[in-house]
C-alpha cells in the first residue's frame, strides 16, 4: 500500500525523499550539526589520548606501534562524507546540476570548517609537528573516502581510508628507527616530507574527480560522445 499523509492522499516520491532526508537519521552522524559535533569530540580526543601509541604487527616481523591520533585523523578526514548518505540515493543520481553544485558547495563549507574545528580542538594538547602531520594527512583521506563513498556507497566512505591505513601501518615502516616510506603521507610533516603532502593532494584530486562521476554524468558520457562523432 502506498504510503499516504493526514490527509488520506497518496505521498509523493519527492515529498519521502524530503521527510526522511530531514528527520529519519543515519550513521548517526550525518547532519551537519552531528557531523560538527562529532569531529570536535575527535579532536578532543587526539588532545586527550593522540599520544597513546597502538601496537601494530608490520611487514618486517619487527615490534611496531602508532599512535592514535594517526588513526583519529583518518576518521575526521571521513566524518563529513557521511553527510552525503542518502534515503534515496536514486532520486538524488537523476538530480538536476543545481542540485548537485549546492550538495558540492555543503559538502565543501561542511568540510572546511569540520577541519579547522579538528585541528584547532588538536592544538591544545598537540606539538606543532605532529599538528603539521595530521593537517597533511587529512586532505588525502577525505580523497580516498571520496572514492570509496562513490564505489560503495557514501554510508561506507571509512573502507578505502581504513583499508590503506592498515596497508600503511603494516607496510610504511615505523619500527625500531621509526622510518616511513616516501609514499607514506599520514604521518610525517610538510616541512620534513614534502612528497607526503604531494600524494595527499593527488588523492584528494582523484577523490573530487571520482565525486563528479555521478551515475548520471556516467549514462550521459557515451551519448555525448556519440552525437560528436554524428
């Protein structure tokens, strides 16, 4: 039976997609307000705990350890992302331009300002280089959530990120000399490392690229290309 408002009258598609994109949570974080909320606890968090080394098998068979705030920047990289899980992301594929440009400029501001409230609840316990880390590291994980969101499903942006942080860790040194890997960029500051920023820039790049593939622009792609050719 279709669902029906007060009135008795059947509920439009549109009007679902408004009621549970406003009150049916998800994630439970996905408004911007919990999203905000969330990353400031992150933060509160690394200032708390982020010293507090996990140990951690690596490649080597060598004892090795991380600390936490390297695995808490990962999760503040994500948390905005999850915003952008949908109750019917079907309707929101077949969405006009305008749509998707106001859901890209949310997500945008949303970011920002989720990231200079994780840093700056950070700083009051955290030293000036491993600050500089952790803001270096972040743009690279919101790029690979990017992509796992979109391959996915924007509910299971944290695979991707979680996935390459176990690589790294098992993989990207640490050990008794502390050394990382030159592809390592979670870790290590720009001044110190500057390829490290550089493959998290380049992550966030194929992030935002793999973000304007909808499924939409995908179905239009061949179509586009045909009608040149023609």
């Amino acid at each position: 039976m279709p669902d029906t408002a007060d009135t008795g009258s059947p509920v439009l598609p549109a009007e679902r997609y408004r009621r549970g994109r406003r009150f049916t949570p998800s994630c439970g974080v996905r408004g911007p307000a919990a999203v905000l909320l969330t990353v400031l606890l992150v933060g509160i968090a690394v200032a708390w705990l982020g010293h507090e080394p996990s140990p951690l098998p690596t490649a080597t068979g060598t004892e090795a350890s991380t600390p936490s705030w390297r695995m808490l920047a990962m999760f503040a990289g994500v948390l905005p992302l999850l915003s952008l899980h949908s109750p019917m992301p079907e309707l929101e594929a077949c969405a006009t331009n305008r749509f998707h440009r106001g859901r890209a400029v949310r997500l945008t501001g949303l970011w920002l300002v989720s990231m200079v409230l994780f840093l700056s609840a950070c700083a009051v316990e955290v030293e000036g280089r491993i600050l500089e880390a952790m803001a270096v590291a972040l743009p690279g994980w919101t790029g690979l959530g990017l992509i796992s969101g979109r391959l996915l499903g924007w509910r299971q942006s944290w695979a991707l990120p979680a996935l390459v942080l176990c690589a790294l860790t098992y993989w990207g040194g640490g050990g008794v000399n502390d050394t990382h890997f030159w592809w390592d960029f979670t870790v290590q500051p720009a001044r110190a490392h500057p390829i490290g920023l550089a493959v998290s820039l380049v992550l966030l790049t194929l992030g935002l690229g793999a973000y304007a593939l909808t499924p939409w622009r995908l179905r239009t792609l061949p179509k586009g290309r045909k009608a040149q050719r023609s």
